[in-house]
C-alpha cells in the first residue's frame, strides 16, 4: 500500500482486517477482550479526545492505537505481557500497510504504556487517552460483566462465600473474581490522566458499587425464624 494512501482509508482497511484477526481467533481469547471490548475502547477515546484538542493525524493515530492494543489476545491468547507483545505484533502489522515509520512509534509506544500491571506513565497525550480508554471499560456494568466473565475463564470463583465483601479479610483476586474489584477496579478512578477520563470513571465506578451493593443484598444470608 502506498505511503501517500489518506491515513483515513488506511484506518478503515486496518479496522476490517482487525475485525477479522478476532473472528478468526474466536475461541482463543476470553470474551471480555474480544473485538467488543475495542470498539468500546475507540468509542471511550472519542469521547476523551472531544476535550484534548487532537490535531486530525494524532487523532487517527489514537484510532489506531484503539485498534490494535490488545491484538495479541486474539492471536496468541495470552493475558499476561499483552501490552508489550500486541505492541510488537501492532508494529509488523503496520508495516503490511507501509505506515510512516514515525506514526508507527507513536502507536506502538501508545500500545506499550496501556497496561495496567506494568503502571507505565504515559509520554504524550495519545498514550493518556488510550490508557483512559481502556480502563474505562473496566467499569460500570460493562465493567462487573467482564470481570465476572474473565473470572470464569480463569475458573475462579464469583465471590467468597462467607465474607463476599472484603472487609476483615485478606483480598485475593486469585481466587475470588469480585475481589477484583476492591483489589484492582476501586482504584482507577484516581488513576486517570484527563480530566474527562477521571470524571466518567467516578461515574462509572460509583454505578458498578452500586451493583454490588444491589448482589450483597441477593446473596446475603438468610435465617427463617419461627415463633
């Protein structure tokens, strides 16, 4: 492909074989990081960038960092690393598409710094974006949906039985798919880069509190006493 191909029809040509990467890997990844969970991200990005002024080309860039950040689930079905691995593989797959060596940096160096696990800061304001991006979907109720689903594929249980919400116990993610969230979720919101990200994280977290607030009361025990 043509370096002087509009960045724009790039994006729509990688955004299919993207989607195909996914059908044609179903199976090999847990849903809560399917092509979904992508589209999600993209859309969250949008919604940040609306209120970081991004230049036309940094703003396609973030498109497709969006695109490509988590590329290496689908492909290899690994977890563990994906950041620097769909990093490498985001970079080969740029290149298929004769992307301006420049443009590929930043979208591979954007891919790198999203994990979580490694808390990279971001370097520049597409990094930020995508980090707020992705962490934004981990979230609200999109967010206990792929905690739980993800919590299942790790074969851990949904919640430990006599304490579901930690409070005088120790948290172990590990084994538990609800400590997640007081281990990992509760977090994010003071984490965020933007402004914007920050304040639909609150949103978001303080709707998924209240979810499990609503679970507690379903799950709670009960005793039937007879006069």
């Amino acid at each position: 492909m043509n370096n002087c191909f509009p960045l724009e029809s790039k994006y729509n040509l990688l955004r299919e074989r993207v989607k195909r990467i996914y059908d044609e890997h179903w199976g090999n990844y847990p849903t809560s990081h399917d092509y979904l969970h992508v589209e999600r991200v993209l859309n969250n990005a949008m919604k940040i960038a609306l209120h970081e002024n991004l230049s036309e080309i940094n703003l396609h860039l973030l498109k497709i960092a969006c695109l490509l950040h988590d590329i290496a689930i689908p492909i290899y079905g690994v977890k563990k690393d994906h950041a620097e691995i769909s990093s490498l593989t985001a970079r080969k797959i740029l290149a298929e598409f004769n992307f301006n060596p420049h443009h590929t940096d930043i979208i591979c160096n954007a891919i790198r710094e999203h994990s979580w696990s490694k808390a990279r800061k971001p370097t520049n304001k597409i990094s930020a974006i995508l980090q707020d991006a992705d962490r934004l979907d981990s979230l609200g109720v999109i967010g206990l949906i792929r905690m739980v689903i993800y919590g299942e594929y790790k074969k851990r249980k949904l919640y430990f039985q006599g304490e579901p919400i930690p409070e005088s116990r120790v948290i172990d993610d590990s084994l538990y798919t609800l400590d997640h969230l007081f281990k990992k979720l509760i977090n994010i919101p003071k984490m965020m880069n933007t402004y914007i990200g920050r304040r639909l994280a609150d949103e978001r977290i303080k709707r998924l509190l209240n979810l499990v607030d609503a679970l507690k009361e379903e799950i709670k025990p009960f005793t039937l006493k007879f006069s």
